[in-house]
C-alpha cells in the first residue's frame, strides 16, 4: 500500500459516534493512503467515543473547539479550523457520514496532475445499504437530483458557473493548500453564521472567483448517509431556499446564486397563474374546467416518471417527480421568505429552530 504524504483528510463530526469509525476505515483502505486525517468537532461531541484507539496511536489528529454559538450550524467553522492545521501539500474534505470508494484519494491527485487543476471535485450517492430506499433514490436518480450529477469528466469555472444544477459538495472535494490559501480569509465563514448549508457551493465560488478551474467527475466517489426520514428530508430542503436566498445577500455577484433567484421567481409565477387560470377556468367551464387544469398536471407527471425510469432503468423512479416537484415548491417558498421577509431582526428565532434541527 503507498502512502501519500502530501494529503490531509478534513472531517468535520458532529455526533458521529455511528459512522465516523466507517469513515476512518474507507481511508485507511485508500489504495493511497492520506499523510494525516483530522477530525474537528465540538467539546461536548459525543463522537470521540466510537474512534478512541484511532486518536490514541494518532491515525486521527482530532481536535476540540467550542460550541459554535454564533453558527446555525458550525460544520464550515470546523472545515476552516481543521484546514488551517493540515499539512499536506492537498487537502481533502469529506464528511463524517461518509466512506470513500478505494481510489478516491488516488484517483483525485492522479487527475490533479493529469488535468494541471488546483482542484478536483467527485460525486455523492447515498450510503450503500440505504441506496434501495425511495428517499434514497429521490437524491441519487430523480430527474433533479440532490446530488451532484457529473459527467466524467468536465470542468467549472467562472464562465460556467451559472450554468449548473450540479455544484462540488464537500464530501469529496480535493483542493491544493495554495487554493485554500487563497480563499480562507473569507471561506463563508460570516455566510455560514446565517446560512445552514450552500457553505460548499460558497467554497466553489469563492475558488473560481480567484481563477481557479474545477476539474468535475463522477469517478471519484462517496457513499454518504443522507438523511432516510422524510420529515427531515423536508427540513434539509426548507434550509436549503433559506441558505440560497443568504447565498444571493452575501454574493450578489455570484452567478449560481442569480441562478437560483431566477428560477424560484418563475416557480413562484407560474404558480400562480396556474392557479388564477383554475380559477378562471371553474368559472368559464363548470365541472370540465374543475378537472381539466388537474388532468393537464398528471399527465405531465405521468410523462415525466416514464422519462425517469426509462434515464434510471429503475420502475420506482416513476413516482418520483411528484415528490420532486413538492421539494421545489418548499425550497421556493422558504427562498422567497428569506429573500424579502425577514432581516437580521427577525432571524435569532428561526436560527434557533435550524440549529436544534
């Protein structure tokens, strides 16, 4: 087994103790195994627990900070922190709910030198023994996925960052110290004091912004365990509008974020002239006007679950659209309520909210 002594593996945890110890192992399997793997989480975090004999014959440097009071949510803060420490020539950021498939590492820094990138950002699917659920499917193969849908190979950069679904996620982010060097003095730190995610989309803005090109594949993979309960799902998605719209506030000239803008605006109007056409609709037609505007809606989805499984190969995506387009109406509507309604006054509560979610 070759080691690499040129990468640091950054993790934040937070309560942890029953995956962590499968991250750790995914990274010692690495066909090239890391220079160090840093671990950052809270003091009173009960994930130093499952990986004590790790941290006893130092494989994992693990490292204690406060609470994060001023954060929603202080997964980003630990990124920074553990960051700062690293050693190696590369850093890598993963997620404390997540393994790596055997090459990842090896396969990130071969593209690196192959591709003349500072950076290299793989995919996310869901953890394997969850990946037969339908919550699972709905992030790994609905027509709009939550994961990040890339090609082999592509690249991302100023030019066409307004241009994507699919943005890097730090679940398999390698990033050159000269790259994190250039961004961390901002790195989303004030972002993610309001925002509780889109803190790795402001990390792939930020790196573009200061010229550096992204190097997207789908070869580079992680298993990670998304959230399998669907009230939680849900409260992903809401934060998601919320941090979206924060996203717009603190990078107003990021293309992503206008992106973002735009489409809630015309999910929001077509919305509503859906509506004032059922209305006007009832009134002109009676009973055929009651169910032609709901027929219409059908069989639009119907058409859309039918494209789903015949891309995915797979019968249960076709109910998926359905739920697809609930999500973007959530997201919308806590976008839009973020965007005008509420100010730095009217936050402390809802932040409490997010934070103990």
């Amino acid at each position: 087994m070759t080691t690499y002594n040129k990468i640091s593996v950054i993790i934040p945890a937070r309560e942890s103790e029953a995956t962590v110890r499968e991250t750790v192992k995914s990274l010692l399997a690495q066909s090239c195994r890391p220079f160090e793997i840093i671990i950052v989480a809270s003091s009173n975090d009960s994930t130093r627990s499952a990986i004590r004999d790790y941290i006893k014959n130092r494989t994992v440097k693990y490292i204690e900070i406060k609470p994060g009071k001023s954060y929603t949510r202080d997964a980003h803060l630990k990124r920074w922190v553990g960051a700062n420490r690293a050693k190696g020539r590369y850093i890598f950021f993963t997620d404390s709910k997540a393994t790596l498939k055997k090459d990842a590492l090896k396969l990130a820094i071969k593209l690196s030198k192959q591709y003349k990138v500072e950076v290299v950002a793989g995919t996310a699917v869901s953890w394997q023994e969850d990946s037969g659920l339908l919550i699972s499917k709905l992030q790994d193969k609905a027509l709009i996925k939550n994961n990040p849908d890339f090609p082999f190979f592509g690249k991302l950069n100023i030019n066409n960052f307004g241009n994507t679904e699919s943005l890097p996620v730090t679940t398999a982010l390698l990033l050159s110290k000269k790259a994190f060097n250039s961004i961390k003095k901002d790195f989303g730190l004030n972002f993610s004091k309001e925002a509780s995610t889109y803190d790795d989309y402001v990390i792939s803005w930020l790196l573009v912004k200061n010229g550096f090109e992204i190097l997207v594949t789908n070869q580079v993979v992680s298993y990670h365990k998304h959230r399998i309960r669907w009230k939680q799902y849900f409260r992903q998605i809401s934060r998601s509008g919320q941090s979206a719209a924060l996203m717009l506030k603190y990078y107003p000239d990021c293309p992503f974020a206008k992106r973002r803008n735009f489409q809630v605006h015309a999910v929001l109007v077509l919305s509503l002239f859906i509506l004032l056409l059922s209305v006007f609709t009832v009134f002109t037609k009676g009973l055929i006007g009651f169910v032609t505007i709901p027929a219409f809606v059908l069989f639009g989805l119907i058409v859309a679950g039918l494209v789903n499984v015949f891309i995915e190969k797979d019968f249960y995506t076709f109910f998926l659209p359905p739920i697809t387009c609930a999500l973007i109406y959530d997201f919308s509507i806590h976008f839009f309520k973020w965007r005008y309604f509420m100010n730095k006054n009217k936050t402390d509560q809802v932040l409490r909210y997010f934070q103990l979610h």
